[in-house]
C-alpha cells in the first residue's frame, strides 16, 4: 500500500476539530509519546475511547508497535494535502 500523503507534501491540520469528527478513516495528527508529532489514520475507537492508529506505507510502525493513543494527544485533523510533484530534467 502507497502513501496517501507522499514525502515532501504540505499538510493543513485543522486544529479546530471536535472529539465527533475524530472518527475511524480520517487522517490525523497527533503527539504520540514515543514517536513526537506523527501523521496516521484512525483505524477504530476502543471500547475505553483510546484511539489506533494505522499507517498507509508498507514501512510504516505498525499499530500494535504505536500503541493506543488517548483522544487529548490528537493535535488536529488533516483537512488537505499539496503533494509533493517530482522534478523534471530539463
């Protein structure tokens, strides 16, 4: 599986988010304790309200290794993406 934000993009984070739009699917950003401030996909909500995340890169830490994460860690949801284009040889 591909990225769905390929290296060097531009992310905008809506910071003005309610826990109600943070729901299974979306992309968010969060500060996680081990691995700072990262950008995943919300894959499910516990029945204790922690929040798994999964990334969408074949390299990326795979959610048993991140770990639950508490609903206070998400800075914000990305709201869009400028990817990255690559540089043609002229």
């Amino acid at each position: 599986m591909s990225s769905c934000i390929p290296e060097g993009s531009y992310v905008l984070v809506n910071c003005w988010h309610s826990l109600l739009s943070v729901r299974p699917g979306r992309i968010i950003k969060v500060r996680h304790n081990r691995y700072g401030d990262i950008i995943k996909t919300l894959d499910h909500i516990d029945e204790q309200g922690f929040l798994w995340l999964r990334g969408e890169h074949k390299s990326s830490i795979s959610t048993l290794d991140m770990g639950p994460v508490n609903h206070h860690q998400v800075i914000g949801i990305v709201s869009f993406v400028i990817r990255s284009t690559p540089k043609v040889a002229l």
